[in-house]
C-alpha cells in the first residue's frame, strides 16, 4: 500500500508553480502548466523559452531543470487522481 496522498491535477500545479516561483533558479514566466504519471514519476510540462527558430536557449536548461526537480520532489509524494 502507497503513502502518496492522491490529489487532483489542478491541485498538484498550483503547489508546483508555488514550488517554482519560491525557488531560486527561478525565470520570469517560469510555469508548469501540465502534469501527467508514467511510471509513478510526474512528468511536469511547459513553455520551455525556446528562441523563434525553436532551438534552445540558455532558459531551457533552467526550465529543464526545474520541472526536473519538480518530479523528485513530488512524486514520492502524491499520485494523481483519476
């Protein structure tokens, strides 16, 4: 039996944008806008300031990082509800 507290998507981005913006790595417009479970990890997902040509910028490491960070944090402790 799981220890994660099962909580409903949009619960789960207001504490990672929450989490993001409190962090120090923190950009501007930084924001997880979806999260979906593979595997019991939470993908995070989200603008990842990609310049006009579509290449990535030095932001896109960041935001790489941060939606990262996000899956580490959480994962262990929530599951996304049906």
């Amino acid at each position: 039996m799981s220890d994660k507290k099962s909580i409903p998507q949009d619960s789960l981005l207001l504490i990672a944008n929450q989490l993001i913006q409190d962090h120090d790595a923190y950009i501007t417009g930084m924001r997880a806008t979806s999260v979906e479970e593979k595997s019991d990890v939470l993908v995070f997902k989200g603008e990842y300031f990609l310049d006009d040509n579509g290449l990535p910028t030095t932001n896109t490491t960041a935001v790489f990082n941060m939606f990262k960070y996000l899956a580490h944090k959480l994962s262990p402790e929530f599951t996304l509800q049906d």
